[in-house]
C-alpha cells in the first residue's frame, strides 16, 4: 500500500510499500491489510501504526481527522501528527506539544470571542442611534 498522511500545511509522512495499517476510530481501532476493500472513515485522535520492509513498525499519534483507501492508495489528513518508534518517547512529545497547542488556541479563543463581543456591542449601538 501506499501511504500518505497530510497535515493541513504539508504532507508529512509518505510512504510506499506499506505491509499494514492499524488505525483508530470512534468505534475502536481496525487493521488493514493491501488487498482491504475501498473504505472512508473518521479517525478519533489516537495512535496510528504502520509497518513496512524499510522501516519496521512505525507509530505517529494523530488528532482527529479522515481515512480514506482507494486501491492501493490510503490517504490520512490530519490537523496534527507526530511520528517515532518508542511509544513512550511518543506520549511525552503528544503531551508536550499538543497541551502547547492547545493553551495557543485557548489564547486565540479568547482573543476572537472579545473581537467578536465588540462588534456585536458596536452593532447594537449603531442601531439604536
């Protein structure tokens, strides 16, 4: 199989004769194989495995995102992605840089909802005028 899995700013892994994939869903994780039918399915943030020849198993924690296998083919489009070999390596990067990412996007949440909070009060003024 040929795996790629795209991050909204790059394509961050891309791989070729990819023997296995294992992925997690809302439902729980499944495996594919090369000969799976076509699917499409939402995966929930957690662990994606893949394995092959060149490069053994290879582990990349996603948020949440889309699968989708055609052919050969099984594109992974993420918002976020990190990749290693050691699993205990990995949850300590996951923790590190997603909790920095997401005080980031608390910070800009906070920063839109005044913005929008303003025009709104703006709005209602210049209407009763």
């Amino acid at each position: 199989m040929n795996l790629k899995v795209l991050l909204p700013y790059q394509i961050f892994v891309e791989k070729r004769d990819v023997s296995r994939i294992v992925a997690e869903t809302r439902n729980g994780s499944f495996g594919m194989l090369p000969h799976r039918r076509d699917c499409v399915t939402a995966l929930a943030p957690g662990i994606l495995t893949y394995e092959s020849d060149a490069d053994g198993e290879v582990f990349v924690a996603v948020d949440e995102g889309i699968l989708v296998k055609a052919g050969a083919d099984v594109l992974v489009s993420v918002r976020r992605a990190i990749h290693g070999t050691d699993l205990t390596q990995l949850r300590a990067l996951v923790e590190q840089e997603f909790s920095t990412l997401d005080e980031q996007e608390k910070s800009v949440r906070t920063v839109m909802a005044k913005l929008e909070s303003g025009f709104l009060h703006r709005f209602a003024r210049f209407q009763h005028e």
